[in-house]
C-alpha cells in the first residue's frame, strides 16, 4: 500500500512539475522575444523531438517526448542534430528548429512566434502556413526547393538569416510578405534562360528590403550580356520599402555583375557579364558605379 501511495503521490508531482515547467518555458519565450505575438498554449503545451522511434516522420508519436504527435497550441521544439519530416497536415504549433525540418507534403500549420533558431527548414512539398510570422534567426536557413510551378506561402517571412531560392523555376506567392533585415541574405539561383517569377508579394503585403542580395549561377550557366530575372513581383498595393544593402555573385567561367531595379510591377535582376581579360581598372570603374545610399538601382562587383 505504501509503494501504490508513493507512486500516486510521485505521478501527481510529476504532473505538476511538467505543468509548472512548461509555464516557466512559455514564460521565457515572450521575455526572450522568440515569441513574437500572443499563442495559446496548453498547461503540457511543449513538445520535444527525439527520433526514437528511429524515423525521421514527424507524424508518429513516438518521435516525441511526450510520446504524442504534436496538436494545436504546442510548442514544437527541434533540437540542434535532429532531422524530422513532414509529409501530411500538422496542427497549429509554434516551432523552435535548431535542427533540420524537410516539409515535402501536406500543410505544415504554423502559429506565431515560430522561430528557425539557427536550424534548417527546407521546403520541397506541400504548402506552409500560419499566423504571424515565421522568423528566420541568425545563422538559419529557409531553403525553397520546390518542384512545382506554383507554391503558396501562406505566412509572413521576416528574414534574419539566410533565404534560398534554389534554381529559381518554382514562382512562390508569398501571400503574406517578405521582410528581410540587414542581417540577412537571400540567396537567389539561376540555371537558365527560362527562369519563372519566383516570389510574388501578396496584395495589401510589406515587402521590405535590406542586407544581401547574391545571384547565384548553378549548372555551368552564364547569362547572356543584359540578360533580366524577376526576383520580386508585386502590385501598387504592396508596401514596399528599403533597397538591398550589398548585391554579390558567383563565378561561373567567367564573372559577372547583377544589379537590380524596382521596375513596375517588381523588382528586375539584370546581369552583365565581366571579360575574363578583365583589369584593376575595370573592377574600379564598376565600383565606382555603386549607386548612392537610398538609390533603387545599385550594381555591385563580383568579389575578387
């Protein structure tokens, strides 16, 4: 009887201390600034990945600790090392990656204040939506690596860290905006001429710039001399603001330079291609084509 009295009295403890512990959690969130808006989270609201069921699949619960798929309000959190998929519908969870996220189905449901943490979240299928905004933290990664013609974002992006458009050929509505901050780069692909619109800005969106710009060249490609790539595509009801900070490029066989515009209706990249002969006074001359602080249009050398 004293064992059955002792098990009861150690299972309502722990009871209260998961409630207690997950209330001092959520607590340091907000104080943090990892939580961005108000979420409502359950008394046991976090969950926590640990793979042991020895899959990747974020829908089985045994993944999890506690051992249950995550449900609406949770916060999801990924620990740095961790690879988990999604594949089918989520609930609305709150995420907190510092590992590595592949969504490649399915409706990833995201509530405000999830943060990719110095992780990786990788989307190859299915749509990802959500309140709020998902935040791409210093030293993490947001990769676009969709297969489709067309994908829908269906939250706000505010960019800390690092974007990739990967090949560039998938056109992304970005339904609800881009914000990207002086601390981050996007990282735009391009591998041939018949290159799609790929992020169109939602009506009635913010699409604000600043930070890096660098047009990457994949597959051996080289653009033609004035050849130009939609990067943005947006109406005159967007709100748009700021221009990139720093505009670099890969090297393929030959350098080039992008610059970009913001020519109605987006902002256009065009290329121009650097003679392999090319001499210090060249480079100077580009440089010194660096447009002035606010200006809409700035072309930047490829660094040597």
């Amino acid at each position: 009887m004293r064992v059955n009295s002792s098990r009861h009295s150690l299972s309502g403890n722990t009871g209260f201390s998961r409630r207690f512990v997950s209330s001092v959690i959520a607590v340091a969130f907000v104080l943090s600034g990892g939580l961005l808006g108000f979420v409502a989270v359950r008394a046991e609201g976090f969950v926590v990945w640990t793979g042991e069921a020895g899959t990747p699949d974020w829908h089985t619960d045994t993944n999890w600790n506690p051992a249950r798929v995550p449900d609406d309000g949770h916060i999801v959190i990924i620990r740095k090392g961790s690879v988990v998929e999604c594949n089918y519908d989520t609930k609305a969870v709150m995420l907190q990656c510092e590992g590595d996220l592949i969504v490649s189905g399915g409706i990833l449901n995201l509530a405000n204040g999830s943060v990719l943490n110095g992780g990786r979240l990788t989307w190859a299928g299915g749509t990802i939506r959500g309140s709020g905004k998902l935040i791409v933290a210093t030293d993490a990664q947001f990769v676009i690596e969709m297969k489709a013609r067309q994908a829908v974002l269906g939250m706000a992006v505010e960019n800390r860290g690092q974007v990739l458009v990967l090949k560039g050929d998938t056109t992304v509505h970005m339904n609800k905006g881009y914000t990207q901050t002086g601390a981050g780069t996007l990282i735009y692909e391009i591998g041939s001429d018949g290159v799609s619109v790929p992020l169109v800005v939602g009506k009635h969106e913010t699409l604000a710039l600043g930070g890096r710009l660098h047009v990457s060249s994949v597959d051996g490609y080289l653009p033609e001399e004035g050849k130009a790539f939609k990067l943005f595509q947006y109406g005159n009801d967007v709100e748009r603001s700021g221009v990139f900070d720093e505009v670099t490029c890969s090297e393929v066989n030959k350098r080039f330079i992008a610059q970009y515009d913001f020519v109605y209706p987006g902002v256009v990249v065009n290329v121009k291609v650097v003679p392999e002969d090319s001499t210090a006074a060249f480079w100077e001359s580009e440089i010194n084509l660096r447009a002035a602080a606010g200006s809409a249009k700035a072309p930047f050398p490829v660094g040597k």
